[in-house]
C-alpha cells in the first residue's frame, strides 16, 4: 500500500496512538523510518491490556504491523515485549513465518521500559539524544491497539469506536472491557460488579503516570485504565498534593540526596534533565540561574522520582511538570541543542523492576490476573469529546436532533491542520451539540 493513501485511511478513521499520548498514528508514518517498532512493553504497574490483546489477535495486529513496515519502507518491524508475556510471545510466534520483517526483541522488566527513549535503546540499541523523537535514529515506536485498530481500518473499514479498557483496583470484578467511547467511568466499573469500597477515588490511567477523576468522567481514544483506591491509598495522596504546598514541603524538606537524579531514567540516557538540581533551585529560590528550568523540557513525567525515589515524599515530577507549562504559557521553547552525556555506565544498575515498584506502591493485592471481555456493552448516554488527541481538536459535522448510524462520522478532521475524525459508537439521536463534546442518546424517538 501507498504511504499516502494508508495516511488518508488512518486519518478518515479517526486512528491515533492509543497508548495514551494521542499523536494521529497517520503523522507518523514516515519513510525515513528503516525500523519501526511495536510497543508492547506496557510496564505501567497493573496493566495487562496489551499483552492480552497481542495474544489475542496476533493474526491482525502482525499483520497490521508487516503492512505499516511496507509502507514507510522500513528493513525491520521489531516486537517489543518482556519475557514474562510468554502467552503474547507464543501468539506472536505462531503467525511470524508469514511476516518475514517482524521479529521479537524481549526487553527487561522495568519501569518505564515503554518510554519510547528507552525502548528504541533496548530493541535497536540507538541513542536519542535529548530533544529529538525516535525519527532522529530512523525509528518510529506505534502502540499495539493502534495497529488493531489499523488492521480494522485497513479490512473491516471500521472506524475508531471503541477503546479497551482495564477496571481493576477496588472493584467486584476486574475485567479489561470494549468500551464504547463517550461512555461513563461509573457504567464500567457497574459493569464489573461495582466498587467493593464507599468513595473510592478514581485513578484513571496508570499508578505512575495517570491522574485523580471521578465516577462522572468519559472514556476517550487514550483511556487506558480506571482504577478503583481507597482515599487514604499512597498513590491518591502522592496525586493530590497541590503544586503550592509541593513547593513549601520542597523548601523544608529536600535534602539533596540525589536519589531522584541517580534513578531518573532520561537522565541515565544521558539527557540533561535533574530533579535534584531543580528541587534545590526551587527550595532556594535560586532563580538566576535558568538551566534547571530550561532542564525540565527533558523531563519524560514518568513520575518514578516522586512515585519511588524520594525518601522525604516530595513532588519532583508533579513540580517539574508545572513549571514546564509555565515556560511553554509565556513562550519559551526547548533549547535547539540541549546537553547530551550518552548512555550512563551506572544505568544498569539503577533501573527499577516493575515487581519492586508493585510493592512499594502498595498494589499488590490488586497485582491479579485480568480477564479480557469481548462483551456487546450498551449505553443509553454517550458524551464524545471533540478533543481526544494531539492537535487540533475534529470538527462536529452534526446537528441536535440529527440521527445517526453506529460508525457514522461525526467529526471530521480538521483541514490543514493535525487530526482526526471521529465516528459514532453506537446509532442514536445527537442531544446536544457544543465546541467541548458531542452527546448521544440511544434509540431513534
């Protein structure tokens, strides 16, 4: 297939990186890319999503794969998964014979073996040096339900409608579920026998990178996870700390210890990013100085500082994050060039195994297995962001009142600019049309 005309099919089908990020997957197609890789690495504790799907649909997402290598021209399509996935493994081998470029590069069990810096390191051993994307070392990462959903495009001509989602923590019955998109967080979790707990709070995404929501919040192309904890859980307190208080506690009780530095894994790739040396600007006020808040443009927010390195409970990763946005409100961009050290001979002995970090979490009675679950789930509201991706947000083609058939556009991709469209879950009638969202309600009086 031509690379321009699989663009036009990924786009028109509302396809972008389901892994959480959002870039539309069409942007990424790119012929300078000799290798490209799967990133099934999924090393957020608790996931089990896309090792599962990977075991499941094998067949279309190798597939998927082989035909995405064809069109950029690519010489290699690497498998990244960890050997612990033995069951994806197998599924994966079993279909390879017919896709001579795809291959598996087994990848160790830590955390964040998915950042894209790290994992093109560990499967090709390339080095992206701080500031660049993968395309700089002629590689580009893809996510494992992307290429599912690419498959589907390619031969079913289905659009994006749904999005696999794991429901775990303090729930009846975990489950990793097709949702519809538009659909609420509470219908899942009443879907998986309701939360075992009064209150729970809702953490949607992962422990270490997503964020505190609640029961009202919508399932997006980027949702990967709703995970039920109780309030006084660690990972609820660590994600609610305000950015003010984080900063007082900083003044008071940062130490120096360099423990989030040493283990920082952008900074043992040699990129210029050091919590510590941020933490003691900000908890000394020393602001001439602006390297260590240009430094913050390297930051991956992998969360693993706060979340694990920092003995005093401090917030590196939340401030470094704050801070960050402010430079980009007022402005200012990354450095052209920044400072690059190479990979540091100390990596590997300080990287952190997703086990330990389960423990120290306090996640593990919820470290279970996860049954995947096929089901027809219905809906009677679905609430569609316009804004589910990198880019501009899609354009509602729609009008109140209007019905519309399941997979039916809704929202086309905006002209001339990054985006995608996006298709109806299931037939209904539009109730409500506004710049925000798009809401559905099933049946047709």
């Amino acid at each position: 297939m031509q690379l321009e005309a699989l663009a036009k099919i990924l786009r028109e089908n509302g396809i972008v990186g389901a892994g959480g990020a959002g870039f539309p997957a069409y942007a990424k197609l790119d012929a300078r890319a000799d290798t490209i890789i799967l990133n099934c690495a999924e090393c957020e504790p608790l996931f089990k999503v896309h090792r599962q799907m990977l075991e499941q649909f094998a067949y279309e997402i190798v597939c998927a794969f082989s035909t995405v290598a064809d069109a950029v021209g690519a010489e290699r399509a690497i498998i990244g998964l960890k050997p612990s996935y033995k069951g994806a493994a197998d599924a994966v081998m079993a279909v390879s014979e017919a896709f001579p470029k795809v291959s598996i590069s087994y990848l160790p069990e830590i955390y964040p073996a998915g950042d894209e810096v790290i994992l093109t390191y560990e499967t090709t051993g390339r080095s992206i040096k701080a500031g660049n994307l993968p395309i700089s070392v002629g590689v580009t990462v893809f996510n494992v339900e992307t290429m599912l959903n690419i498959y589907r495009a390619l031969n079913e001509k289905a659009a994006v409608t749904h999005k696999y989602v794991m429901v775990a923590g303090e729930v009846a019955e975990p489950k990793i579920l097709k949702a519809p998109i538009g659909i609420s967080f509470k219908e899942l979790v009443d879907l998986c026998g309701g939360s075992l707990i009064k209150d729970p709070s809702y953490l949607i995404g992962g422990p270490m990178t997503g964020t505190i929501g609640t029961a009202h919040g919508f399932v997006t192309k980027t949702t990967n996870a709703v995970i039920l904890l109780p309030q006084d859980h660690y990972i609820v307190q660590r994600k609610t700390v305000k950015a003010n208080i984080g900063i007082k506690r900083a003044m008071s009780a940062c130490c120096s210890c360099r423990m989030c530095t040493d283990l920082c894994p952008r900074n043992l790739m040699g990129h210029p990013i050091d919590p510590q040396g941020f933490m003691h600007s900000i908890s000394q006020n020393k602001v001439l100085d602006s390297t260590p808040f240009l430094n913050t443009f390297s930051c991956s927010q992998c969360g693993l500082c706060e979340m694990y390195s920092c003995m005093q409970g401090l917030s590196p990763a939340t401030l470094i994050g704050e801070y960050r946005a402010g430079l980009r409100a007022k402005g200012i961009t990354p450095p052209k060039e920044p400072a690059y050290s190479g990979v540091s001979d100390k990596r590997d002995y300080r990287t952190v195994p997703v086990s330990r970090l389960v423990r120290r979490l306090g996640l593990s009675k919820y470290n279970i297995e996860i049954p995947f679950k096929e089901m027809d789930i219905k809906s009677k509201r679905l609430r569609i962001l316009l804004s589910q991706n990198i880019g501009a947000p899609s354009e509602a083609i729609v009008k109140k009142g209007e019905m519309v058939e399941q997979g039916q556009m809704i929202a086309a991709a905006p002209e001339g600019k990054l985006g995608v469209a996006i298709h109806s879950p299931m037939a209904g009638k539009i109730a409500e049309v506004t710049s925000k969202f798009i809401m559905i309600e099933k049946g047709r009086n």
